[in-house]
C-alpha cells in the first residue's frame, strides 16, 4: 500500500492544491456577487453555470482523454480554470461571470476524471478503497482549507483571484514532472438507466 501511494504522491499534491484553489473559489464568487449587488437570479444562473459545464464536460472530457492522455488534459484543464479564475478578476459582470462559472465546470469535471481513472488504473481490488477514500478526504479537505483562505484578502480586491489563480498554476508543477507514465485509458461503455437499476442490490 505504501508503494502505491508512493506511486501517487504527484497526483494526490497537485490534485489537493486545485481543490485548496477551488474551495476558496466557490466561497469567493458568492460573496463577491453579493458585494457587486448582482440579482439573486443573476447569481443563481452564473452559480448554476458551474454544473452545465459540469454536466457537459462530462460527457466530452473521456474521449480527449482518450486521445491525448492523462497528463495533457490534466495541465490543459488546470490552465483552463486558472484562465476562468482571471476573467472574473478582469470582468465584473454577471454574464462574463457565467461564461467563466461554465468553464470552471468543464475544467473541473476533467480534472475528476483524470485522477479518477488515473488511480484506478493503479490500484486493485485490494487496494481500491483506501486509495479512493485518501483521494476523497483530500477533496474535503483541501476545499475547507480553501474556505478558510478567504480571510486573508478583502472580497472586493483582486488578490484573492489571483491566489486562486496561482494556486492553479503551482498544481500542474507536480505532475508534469514525474518520471511515471500516465495510464492508457479505458474506454467505459454506457449503461442505461433502467439496466442500471435491474444489475444494483
């Protein structure tokens, strides 16, 4: 078990200093929305944009995976939500803020699904769950250390959205360093919904 987290040190650091960044994001965009007096229905909409790109990600990011590999979507994801973070920083407006919220979502939901499947790759059915529950207390983890980043700047300056930003950037260091090859990755077939419920318990 050791060796395996050994093998995963890269991808768990680099991992928790996006979730340190995305945990501070979250808390940011709906205080700042509140600072800016944007509508409740504006900032529903652009908070919401979050998971149509969430939603649509999803179902775009595995065949880049598949394409490219696990350590390039990896960095282009990362700049990506680094680049959504700035626009935000840039433009005070609750319909860039929702272009940006939707890209934040599809960065997101790549990143999941390259570490997801990247630790899945390297682990067994011995070893899944404890690599699968460190990859999850690493998530709440890291998002409530990056609630509580929000004290060290005022909401209504810029350097709050630069942190996140950095903090983004720095996260890619790890991983496109490592020596270790990323893994193939393994084309999933859907499944319906209603084979879905026949097959659980």
């Amino acid at each position: 078990m050791r060796k395996l987290f050994n093998n995963s040190w890269a991808l768990f650091l680099g991992y928790g200093i996006i979730m340190l960044a995305f945990g501070l994001q979250g808390n940011l965009l709906g205080v700042r929305s509140v600072i800016e007096e944007f509508t409740l229905l504006s900032t529903g909409i652009l908070m919401s944009a979050y998971f149509v790109g969430y939603f649509i990600g999803a179902n775009i990011v595995p065949n880049l995976v598949s394409k490219v590999g696990h350590i390039r979507v990896f960095a282009a994801f990362a700049s990506t939500a680094s680049l959504s973070i700035l626009i935000h920083a840039t433009f005070v407006n609750p319909i860039v803020w929702c272009f940006a919220r939707f890209l934040t979502g599809i960065s997101i939901v790549g990143i999941f699904i390259v570490v997801e499947s990247w630790l899945n790759d390297r682990a067994n059915n011995r070893t899944r769950g404890k690599l699968l529950s460190t990859y999850m207390f690493i998530t709440f983890f890291s998002m409530a250390c990056g609630s509580l980043l929000l004290n060290i700047s005022n909401p209504k300056n810029f350097e709050p959205f630069i942190l996140i930003s950095l903090l983004l950037s720095v996260a890619l260091v790890p991983i496109l360093l490592i020596k270790r090859k990323a893994p193939k990755f393994k084309k999933i077939t859907p499944i319906k919904i209603k084979e879905l419920y026949k097959i659980s318990p």
